[in-house]
C-alpha cells in the first residue's frame, strides 16, 4: 500500500488531503472518524457519514441553550428563531444565492423539496414537464402532478447528432433525443392563468446519483431562452420555462452558483451533505418563482389569521413562513450550523478536488484491470458524458464486473463479498431508473420482462436473460481516504481476478481436492450415505423440529413452510430483519393434527388446528414470483406471534390451491422450481446438507482461528444452515456432483447448489444474536461459482404420476441414499 500510495501522490497529492486546512485528512480520520477504525465505508452518495467533532458541537449547543417553538415571543422561542434565520442565510451562502433574490424554504428532505414543486406548480392543459432521463425517482414523481393536471410530460437525453434522426440541436450545439410524449386521458385541468402565461417545467441533476455525471449549468440559460430550439419540430414548447435543480447529490462537493446560474427552484439534502441531521433538507426559490406556487393547504405557522366556522383564512406573506406548515424542525435546524462549519472550514472547493482524485484514481485502476485473455474486468458507467451537456464527473464510480467468459458478476454478489470484506458499498440502480436502463442497455421490453419474473428494487435479482439489473456504485466523501480506494481496488483484485486458474470450475476444483489417498483405497472406508435427521420448519424463517420419521407431499416434506409471518406494512419477515423469529419453536402432532408453537416472550404455549382456526381466503400474496392465495387467523393468534417477535405481525398460511407462477416466462431468478408446487420456501421445496461437508468447513474455520486471522474459535453444526435433510458418509461435497437421489422408494431431483446468503452469520447464544463474517466469509474463499456462494443442495420431491397426491410417502432417519451421479 506504502509504494501504492507514493504514485497516488505523485499524480494527485495537490488535490488530495487538505493541505491547507487546520488538519489534513489523516488527523481528521483518526480523530473524528474512529468508528470506522477497520471498515471502509464508500457510499457517500447514499448518505455521507457525521463527525464526531460536528456532533459533539451539536451536542454542546443543544445541552448550553434552550431553544423553544418558534412560534411565540419568549425568549427561548427567539433564540430559535435567530438560528433559523442564520441556518437560512448559511444555506443561500453555499450556493451564491442573493437573499433579496431567493428564499430558503426548509422542508423534510430533498424529495418533500421536490414534491412541493410538484404539487404547488401552476400547471395547466398547456404545460409541459420535462426531465432529463438520468433523474431519480423523487423527481420523475413530480409528473404525476403534471399529468393528473393535464400538462404533457417529456424525457430527454442528450447525445451525439449523428446518433438519431430525432434529434434537434440548439445555438449551443446541444443534441436532444425527445422520448415518448406521456398525456394522461381525463385529467383534471386548472384554470388558465388569468395573462394567458403557460408555464412549463424543466427539471435536471446537478449530478447524476448513478453514474456521477455533472450536468452543465448553462443548460438553464439555454432551456430558458432557446427552448423552441431545444425542442424543435415539438408542439410543446410554447410558454415560459421554469427551471428545477436537484442538487442532493452535486451540493456536497459542487454547490451551484446562483449568481451566475440562476435556477429557480434547488432541492438539497442534509445528510448528503454532513451526515447529520436526517430529515431534513430545503428548497431554495427564486423569489418571482415562488410567487407563482399554488399552496392549497394551510397549517399552524403558514396563516395570519382563520375563522373555524366559516370559509376565511388569511395567509402568511413571506415566502418561508407560506410554505413551511407546522413547526419547523428547529433543533434539526439549530444542528446543521455546525455541519455547515465543516464545509466552509474545508471550503467545497477542496473537498470537490479531494474527492475527485480519489474517485480519478479508482476509475483508472479498475480500468487497468484485464482477465489472463486480455478481456477487460470493468465497465464503469458515464465515462462517455458529452462535454457540451455535462462538465465532468463527480466523486462517483458505478460499474458492473464481467468474468473470464464475459458474463456478468451480479452486484448483489459484489456487495455480499464487500460487506465480509468490511466494505460498505450500493447496489441497485440507486433510485434512478432512467439513468439505469440508458447506462445497461435494457429496453422497455426488458424491464418489463423482469418486473414479471419478480424484480423490485432491493431485491436479489441481480442478472435476468443474462443481462444486469442493476449496478455497483462506490461514492467518496471528505473523510474518505487512499485507503479506503485502495483496499476497494485491492478487494475487487483479490475478489474478482485472482481465482485459482481464474476458469476452472468450482466443482472442479472440490472434486480434485476430495479424492481419496491411494492409500486409502479400499481400507475399509465407506461411500455410503444415509439419512441422519429430518427437520421441518412449519413457519417460514422460524425454527424447526427433529422426527424419525416424516410424510412427503407434493410441496415436499408436509406442512414444511405452509405458515408465514407477514408484517402491517405488508413486508414478508424472515430471519435477516427480525432474529427473534429464530425463538419461536415449533412442532406438529400428526395424530391430533395440532401445530404446537412457543415463544420465551409468551407465558402460554400456542395451539393452532391444522383443520380449523382458519378464516376465509384473506388475501394474495406474492413471494419470489409465486403467488399464493392465503388463508388468515383471528387477533388472538396474530397477537401472540405479534408479542413474540416484539412487533406488529399476522400469521398467513398457504391454501391448499398453492401457488400460481407469476414469471410466465421462466425466467430464472431466486426461485428456481419454477413448474412445482411450492409452500412459502426461497428457492425449492427441499434443502439437503451433508454431515462431511459441515465437518470439512469447520476444518477450514479451525484453521483461520489458529493462524490468528478470526478470533474466536466458530464452530458451526448442520443446524446452522437449515436443512431439511442431514446425510451422512462419503466424502465431504460429493453431492455437488448428484443430480438426483433416492430415499426408499422416494426419488428427489438436484436442483444445484444452495446460495448462502447472512442469515447463516446468525448466531444465537443464551438468548442472544452474534453477528459475524462466519462462515461465510470461508465458504466465500472456496465455494464461490458465477455470482453464488454454494453450500448444500436444492431438492424437488419427484411424485410418482400414479401415486394419489392424498395418500403419503414417508423417509425414515437411517435409510440408505442412493445418489444419481450426472
């Protein structure tokens, strides 16, 4: 790293560091960032991190004076109000913006900055809005209004001229590609204005949050004078223009300058900014801009003066207090004043040039990357910006990772390895979905291809037809060091590049490193397998339950995960949000045909009827691209699995019709039996781990702990998985090879292997979670192949199609396996 960092100075050491401020940037790391002493965090385009001197500052303020709701006259209630006149004079400083030009109006954040722009526009039948492609979902929001309104709304790119025929250029040479006119039939329309005037408006990043292109600021002057131009041969161009800025990502190293750019309407953030508070952010409005607003509702802060029983109500006449309802988050804003001192102590100026070089260094060592033939590793994002539209890029690099055989890494699986490798990086599209399927490639088609096969945002659908969905992004902040790009680079190496022989196969390699001595041979050793246990887990993501013996049905082992646990706001729970789940203990009777259920938070055991305590079909549900019709229970029973987990919850249960496959086109995503019957499981209806396997990865845990590298010795046992089925005998990962098996009479198909994921780091100790990077930091190391990291086997339950479905099969603890090699 030393010599590394010798050539990053060279080529970036009058930008790096702060050579001219009170402390460089290795004494602000090691005396206001301890916490993050052995972790490197490097999303900072999602939410930069506060320092500790910033919140001690804050602290010292709040514990020092008494700061009351600015909505009175006594002294504490002036000292409020002092500061928020400060904060807002702070806030117009940071982008050159004149007070007697443009107000500060405090909002909620940078979207409740967006959204009153939206909601208060004065748009008619005649408006138009229009955005650039790259925006991100705060801002495509606004069209909503736009459209339930009447106006037109309108994406455009900008490219090269001889991209299209469509496109139209303006005096600045600026090439505009004009996407599809969206109109929505039977809108409500507001009165004209009362001079004829149409206003449009035209909205746009300062900086792209996915690929860190800074958007020219001349684009304001040349919207606003050239429009018809701009949008030549288009019928919505007439009117005078309205220009919005979205500055929550480009405010933190490049405020716009309002003097010479003059926007009029700019949403920041906060947080982006210092970190701390949350919660709050501002719209900076030109002042004949906001005059122009449409504020329906009014609230305690925002009138002079109201009567309750009759229509009358008299407005506030400043900009600020017309648009700020309620009491103003004024301790929030009391607190930004001391994140501000940062700013203006390290001057953006330098933050914009320390950032940079950080991000020019990272982007040029990932490009320097190339597999043994010579093939690139990384496709970084926006490196292709035009220079007539944009003026560079920011502290961003987003890039997706190609393998030797020039299929794609998913970045779900470059953020689990970021994440054991103690790095905190973003994945997805970043709330940008423009910017998102220029940058991939992915048409209408394909997004709507894979909204079908189940992908949402935040999902684990990383690569869909062979295609990603989605992208890695890294993002430097003030704070951020060589060291932090450095060990980012130094891991995508390790990672991505320096796999054994960089091809061969990962059951290849198990298969070599498996077989037996010579020696060995024939001495008595056994390939045998047999069944060891049986584990069923009633309800998804809670614990299971040992039996000798178990029916099989056409969903696998009976009644293995026909419940789940489904919270208020609709999200399905599961052990990676809710560890408590992991408590509650479950276990059937067969012959009473009662579910017995307990919690160490309840008093009284449960005990639900498998025949009866059910209501009517409740609702449908969707569960990775299967949806099921569920049956529900009444408020005792959902109150005590509520108490339970320590959360508002209800029990669901899968009705005997099953599940109905959304993904008509059988696109592979996490589900992947996508033609069988199915209760409320991940993957497949059976999950197989073998005794010798979890004995060889303890081997290897053992290891690691005695060459000092993880602590404290970790042990884990086949529990830790959650099998259904435990075998024993053989040789450790023999059944990588299988492609299917037989258990008595029973035939189970292989599905492949089973992708681990952190739930398996969950330990549970005397009423306690730890969380580690074990083991699967260690099955990273030596189980991974193309984006999975492998660990057990999937299996299908292969009904006999002159078996009655009503009549089970039964396995058995102690009989005999009998794989199916492929």
């Amino acid at each position: 790293m030393e010599t590394a960092k010798k050539e990053f100075l060279k080529e970036f050491g009058e930008s790096y560091g702060y050579p001219n401020a009170p402390k460089n940037i290795d004494d602000i790391r090691a005396t206001e960032f301890k916490r993050l002493d052995g972790n490197v965090y490097l999303d900072h385009a999602g939410a930069t991190l506060y320092s500790e001197k910033q919140m001690e500052a804050v602290f010292k303020d709040l514990t020092t004076n008494v700061y009351g709701n600015p909505h009175s006259q006594s002294s504490a209630s002036l000292a409020s109000s002092d500061i928020v006149e400060d904060a807002r004079h702070q806030v117009l400083k940071l982008c050159n913006a004149s007070p007697k030009e443009y107000k500060c109006i405090f909002t909620a954040g940078a979207t409740a900055a967006l959204k009153l722009v939206g909601e208060a526009f004065p748009w008619s039948s005649q408006s138009t809005f229009m955005y650039t492609i790259e925006n991100h979902n705060s801002v495509l929001g606004i069209r909503e209004y736009a459209l339930n309104r009447g106006a037109v709304a309108l994406a455009i790119d900008f490219v090269d001229a001889a991209e299209s025929d469509t496109c139209t250029s303006s005096r600045s040479s600026i090439k505009v590609l004009q996407h599809p006119l969206q109109k929505r039939n039977g809108a409500r329309t507001w009165d004209e204005e009362p001079n004829g005037q149409v206003y449009n408006l035209f909205a746009f990043p300062s900086e792209c949050n996915f690929s860190g292109v800074k958007f020219n600021l001349d684009l304001i002057d040349v919207i606003k004078e050239d429009s018809e131009k701009v949008l030549e041969g288009s019928q919505h161009c007439r009117g005078k223009w309205m220009i919005l800025i979205d500055a929550a990502k480009g405010c933190s190293t490049d405020p716009p300058n309002l003097s010479k750019h003059r926007a009029d309407f700019v949403a920041i953030s906060f947080y982006k900014l210092f970190g701390y508070p949350t919660g709050l952010g501002a719209l900076i409005v030109r002042n004949d801009a906001a005059k122009l607003l449409r504020k329906t509702y009014f609230s305690g802060g925002t009138v002079a003066a109201s009567i309750a029983d009759i229509d009358f109500v008299k407005r506030r006449e400043g900009i600020e207090e017309s648009f700020e309802d309620g009491t103003l988050s004024f301790l929030n804003i009391a607190s930004i004043r001391h994140g501000l001192d940062i700013l203006n102590t390290l001057t953006t100026f330098s933050i914009s040039r320390h950032t940079s070089s950080l991000a020019r260094y990272t982007r040029n060592m990932l490009l320097a990357l190339r597999h043994a033939d010579g093939e690139e590793v990384c496709k970084i994002y926006g490196m292709d910006y035009l220079k007539v539209s944009c003026s560079g890029l920011g502290p961003v690099v987003s890039f997706n990772l190609k393998r030797p055989d020039g299929s794609w890494v998913g970045h779900r699986e470059v953020e689990k390895l970021a994440s054991l490798s103690g790095i905190q990086l973003r994945t997805g599209c970043f709330c940008n979905p423009g910017a998102c399927s220029k940058y991939l490639g992915l048409s209408h088609l394909d997004l709507l291809s894979n909204i079908e096969a189940g992908h949402v945002c935040w999902d684990d659908y990383d690569i869909l037809q062979g295609k990603p969905t989605g992208a890695v992004r890294v993002s430097f902040g003030y704070m951020s060091t060589f060291e932090d790009a450095w060990k980012f680079v130094n891991f995508i190496v390790s990672s991505f590049l320096l796999l054994p022989n960089n091809t061969r196969h990962l059951y290849q390699l198990i298969s070599n490193s498996i077989q037996p001595d010579a020696e060995d041979a024939g001495h008595g050793k056994t390939t045998k397998h047999y069944l060891e246990s049986i584990v069923v887990y009633p309800i998804k993501s809670c614990a299971g339950f040992r039996v000798d013996s178990w029916p099989l049905s056409s969903t696998g082992l009976l009644y293995d995960r026909e419940w789940l646990l489904k919270s208020m706001n609709g999200e399905i729970l599961t052990q990676k949000k809710v560890p408590e789940m992991y408590f509650i203990g479950t276990k059937i009777d067969l012959k009473t045909g009662i579910l017995h259920v307990e919690s160490p938070r309840c008093k009284e055991k449960l005990l639900i009827k498998l025949k009866s305590n059910l209501a009517e079909v409740v609702e449908e549900i969707s569960v990775h691209a299967q949806r099921y019709e569920v049956l529900g229970y009444n408020n005792e029973i959902d109150t005590w699995f509520s108490n339970a987990i320590g959360r508002p919850c209800y029990l669901l249960r899968s009705s005997s019709r099953g599940c109905i496959r959304l993904n008509r086109n059988k696109v592979t995503g996490i589900c992947r039996d996508v033609d069988t019957r199915l209760n409320f499981v991940n993957e497949a209806q059976l999950l197989l781990v073998s005794k010798e396997s979890v004995s060889d990865l303890n081997h290897r845990l053992r290891s690691i702990t005695e060459r000092g590298s993880a602590g404290l010795l970790i042990e884990v046992d086949a529990m830790r998985f959650r099998p259904n089925l435990v075998i024993s005998g053989g040789v450790p990962y023999a059944e990588d090879s299988w492609s299917g098996l037989k258990i008595g009479g029973n035939h189970f198909m292989s599905l492949g292997g089973c992708n681990r994921c952190q739930m398996i780091n969950l330990n549970y100790q005397d009423g306690e979670v730890q969380k580690s990077n074990e083991p699967l930091a260690t099955l990273a190391a030596y189980r991974r192949a193309k984006g999975k990291i492998l660990f057990g086997i999937l299996l299908r339950y292969e009904l006999d199609n002159e078996a009655r479905e009503d009549i089970s099969s039964w396995i058995q603890v102690g009989q005999e396996v009998y794989p199916k090699a492929e």
